[in-house]
C-alpha cells in the first residue's frame, strides 16, 4: 500500500515535536499564552521516555535542609559536571525549579509528602543536601501524567513521525511528516516551532531507553535545518542494565539497589569495587561504577550473558519487597529470578544524553529563527556528568521557558514565507524512500547498536574511533539499500529507516566529538588520554555543511567569581544514606 498521494496541510502557532515532558510543559505554557498548539509524538501523550525516570525531581525547598540554597545547588551541579556545564543555564536551572515543582504540585502531582503536609525530600548522588521530590519510585510517570491531565485542551496527533523541519532564508516555518498508521503526509505550518524529541542513546547495544524512542532522530533534525550540536560525546552510562532476555537487555536496574546495601562481584567471586573505590565501594559515583563493570567485562571476568553480579540477596526479603519492590517483579516477570535469593546479572547501559542542540540559556532559541528545543534533546546543563534528579527539572524549567518564547516569537511575527518548493523537496524525499530493497533496517540498527558499543562505548582510544568512523561509512551505504513496503498494517518500517538515518548521522557527529575530545573526563573515558586535559574545558560543536560534518570548540563562560569559589570549595560526600546518581 503505498503512501497516499494528497498531502494535508494544518496551520498553528506553536508546534511542539515531542509528547515527553519537555515538550507537554513548553504546550502549556504556549496554550496559556493565547496562541493555537498542536503536539506530535511518535507514542501516546502519556507513553513518553519521561515515565522511565524513577528517582525524583530537584528543587531547593528546604524542607528536609533549610540551609540548603540555589546556590549550593548550582556548585553541585557544575561540580559534577567537571566544570563543562554552561553556568547561565545551570543558574536558571536551580533559581527557577522550585516554582516549576510548585506548579505540578499545584496540578496534582502526587510527591510524597511529611506529615506537616509538605513535600518530602531525599538526597540523591552527589547533592550536599536534600533536594530531590519523589513519588515513589515513579517520579518520571507521575509528572508525565499530571502535565498530560493538565494539557487535555491542546490538540495532539500521536503516532506521527516528524521527517524534517520546514525552513527558508534562515528562519523555521512549521515540520514535515506522516502519520505512523496510514501514511498520510501532513506539512504542518507554524509561525514557531519547539523540538523536544530527546536523546540518542538508543544508538548503543545496551541501552536503557526502549525500542524505537531516542535514536537521534531530533538532533538529526536540528543538524540537518542548520543547527549545531554539542557535546554529543558526552554520554552517560548507567553501571546496571539487565543483560537478558534479549528484549530487554539495558533495561535499567535501578540504583536504588546498590543504595540498599547491594553488592557487585565479578565471575571470580571478588567484590572487585574494593580495587576501583575502596571507600565508598559501590556507592561511588556513577560514572565510576560503570567503568568498574564495564572494566571487568572486558577483561574476561564477566559472567555467561556479558555482565557482573549485583547481588541484594544477603537483605531480608521484606525489605526488599518494601524498598525495591518493582526490581523484584521486573526480575521474576522476565527471568523467573528472584533477587531475594540470587544475585542479578548486569552490564553498564547507555542512559543519557548530556549533549545536543545548541540552544541560547534565556530563550531557549536554536540557531534556526523560529526553532525552540528544550530536554534531553538540548545541550547545556550537564557537562560531563549529569547529576541524578537534575533532568526531569530540566524538562519542565526550559519546557517552560520554551513555550514561552516560542509563543513570544508567534504573536510577533507579522510575515511569515512558506515557499511551495520547500514542501515538495520534503514530500519527494520522503516518497522516495518507499522502495523494495535487498536490505532491512532493523539488521542495519542492530550493527551499528553494537559498533557504537565496541568502538565508542564505556571505554574509547583513537583506533576503535576510527574504525566506528568507517563502520558507519559502510551502514550508511547498506542504508541506501533498505527495503521499504507500507503494508495495511502501517508504516513502520518507513519509520525504522528514518531512525536508521538519524542514528547514523548523529553517531557520527558523535564519534567525531569523541575523538577530538583527547582527555578522560565524566563520563567520557580514554584510554589513551586517560588524564583531564584543561585545555579542553569547552564545549565541542558538530555543525552541516553540504552534508558535510565539521567540528569546532567554543569557550565557556566562567560562573560568577562567588559560585565557582562554592564549587571548588564543596567536598566530596560520603554516600551514606544516599542514593546514588
């Protein structure tokens, strides 16, 4: 059944691409200021990436610490960002959270609470005080469905897939798309557009995003209208993933287990986080704990399905049904293991992405007149290491922020060009790719998932990033082959192509990025510069050029004299009674 031949066409003054967090707050805060919205996302209003996020939302309140204050929270953060974070944007970040948290708490969002009836709040990683929210350990899907109850007005269209955004002489004037189900194509006019459409680590072998939702394919959009990328070396792996059944290998095993008391073994027996971080063991910081496993793997002392122990079992059994009650069903549900009395095997899983598009601190504005990006997406906030309950803050802050301006920019906008040409080349591109072919993408995705993995995963070195460079050079080649048949059935394997595109083009942005980053550090691990390079404390920038890549570097601003001094003045914290990132 091929694509249809008529294209449908919609007018608004806000578009949002992506139904996460992110993309629902920035729907709000447009609708609330009088302009027409329309949302699309590839999955349900209320199936975003946003449900996967479990441990809470940061925000200084005071209500465990009332010595806490933003500015505690902002040196945390840059800290743990080993000084890579943009300081204007972590300062809005942290000044602008608590009233974030306010309103989902005003709108329903059920965070645990004192007894006094105020909002409870718990450390998480490497905060020097109690700021983060939580609703169990939920918090990602509690926020998604209060901004979806409180966004029930606006207009959204599920199941759609974005294939490019719609531009001329410099400024964004809607997105090009289909409809997931039928097929239909729909050029959708904006007078301002905000992308929110997430990350990319879905480009690795284990990863702990789901099938099909952060390939890349918005960062691919920003690069492709123009924009620039940063940073997108930077990306976070979480220490534990479960390594099997293959369905669900990088599903994540949160850290809640380790903060519990669980231990990690390699094969040999040997609780080898003795020899990584003899004091804080398998409390010590995430990126530190993934490279530990990732080491130990690698190295040969990796269990029968590639990972190492953590084992939980020497607790009783009611606390563990008490504190890590979804670990234990996710274990029985999938691997009739029951964690009460054996230990689960895990790998390192990618986790997040700390890179993305460029965006201005205040705004939010791209590079693009009339493009807004916000969330995971976006590059800006969290340097090398992200620090745990900082994103899902992120989302509604710049989400926000982003609707706002994106609104701004539509109610002043008093001319708008919409050349007829720049609709048919986005038709005809897409059309184009409906074709039999001697190739499959799902295959394709799966060898890049573990060239990425091998060549720029946990551990990177010059050779294994060359070879990846070439790697993806040859994939890219296959793609051109892949058989595309719409069926009744609908259209996803037009989908799993355009997937397929983004992730290639973004891994090699990435793979770039990594190699000029010669140094280690945060979560960015070289073997052959395995040393802090201060020189390269700066952001670094893939940008298009007739399809071509380049890469360059961009200084950061410093913080405030008074902010960097508290930074450089707070400690590292003992993890007692913490959990981890």
């Amino acid at each position: 059944m091929p694509i249809t031949t008529d294209i449908q066409i919609h007018a608004v003054n806000v578009l949002v691409i992506g139904s996460g967090a992110a993309g629902l707050r920035a729907a709000i805060a447009a609708a609330d200021a009088g302009c027409e919205v329309l949302v699309v996302g590839k999955r349900a209003r209320t199936d975003a990436h946003t449900v996967l996020a479990a441990g809470g939302i940061n925000a200084v309140l005071g209500t465990r610490d009332p010595q806490d204050s933003w500015q505690q929270h902002f040196a945390d953060t840059f800290k743990e960002g080993y000084g890579l974070g943009d300081p204007a944007m972590i300062e809005i970040l942290v000044r602008e959270a608590p009233d974030a948290v306010g309103e989902l708490t005003d709108w329903g969002a059920p965070f645990s609470r004192l007894p006094d009836g105020r909002l409870d709040q718990r450390f998480f990683g490497a905060h020097t005080y109690r700021r983060t929210c939580f609703a169990g350990d939920w918090t990602g899907r509690a926020v998604l469905q209060t901004l979806a109850r409180k966004s029930e007005g606006i207009p959204m269209r599920e199941r759609f897939y974005v294939t490019e955004l719609l531009h001329a002489d410099g400024e964004c004037f809607g997105a090009f798309g289909f409809d997931l189900d039928t097929g239909t194509r729909t050029a959708i006019y904006a007078d301002a557009v905000v992308l929110a459409a997430g990350g990319h680590t879905r480009m690795w072998r284990r990863s702990s995003s789901r099938r099909d939702e952060n390939t890349g394919d918005g960062m691919s959009l920003a690069l492709r209208a123009g924009c620039r990328l940063a940073d997108l070396e930077l990306v976070q792996f979480h220490p534990s993933g479960m390594t099997h059944p293959e369905e669900i290998a990088g599903t994540l095993v949160t850290e809640a287990v380790r903060g519990e008391g669980g231990r990690l073994y390699n094969a040999n027996g040997e609780r080898f986080m003795a020899a990584y971080d003899p004091e804080r063991l398998e409390l010590s910081t995430r990126d530190r704990v993934a490279l530990a496993c990732y080491t130990e793997i690698t190295e040969g002392r990796g269990g029968p399905h590639g990972g190492i122990f953590l084992d939980i079992s020497h607790q009783d059994k009611a606390l563990i049904l008490e504190r890590l009650p979804r670990m234990y069903r996710q274990f029985l549900d999938h691997q009739l293991l029951d964690i009460s009395t054996t230990p689960m095997e895990v790998a390192p899983t990618a986790h997040y992405s700390m890179g993305g598009v460029v965006v201005d601190a205040e705004t939010t504005a791209t590079d693009l007149t009339g493009l807004y990006a916000a969330g995971e997406v976006t590059a800006g906030v969290h340097g090398a290491n992200r620090l745990g309950g900082n994103s899902l803050a992120e989302t509604i802050v710049f989400g926000r922020r982003a609707g706002q301006a994106a609104a701004a920019w539509a109610r002043d906008r008093t001319t708008i060009r919409r050349p007829a040409t720049v609709m048919a080349a986005a038709d005809e591109r897409l059309a184009s790719l409906i074709r039999r072919g001697a190739e499959f993408a799902r295959p394709l995705q799966r060898d890049l998932r573990d060239l990425m993995w091998e060549r720029c995963g946990v551990v990177r070195d010059e050779d294994g990033l060359k070879q990846a460079l070439t790697g993806i050079e040859a994939l890219t080649e296959q793609a051109q082959q892949v058989d595309v048949s719409p069926t009744a059935e609908g259209h996803e394997d037009l989908a799993h192509l355009l997937d397929l595109q983004a992730s290639l083009l973004v891994a090699k942005a990435t793979v770039l990025g990594a190699i000029a980053r010669r140094e280690t550090r945060g979560c960015h691990n070289r073997s052959d510069y395995p040393e802090l390079d201060e020189t390269l404390t700066k952001t670094l920038e893939v940008s298009m050029d007739e399809r071509e890549l380049l890469v360059g570097s961009r200084a950061l601003p410093e913080p405030a004299p008074e902010l960097a001094r508290l930074a450089a003045l707070t400690p590292d914290l003992d993890p007692t009674g913490r959990l981890t990132e």
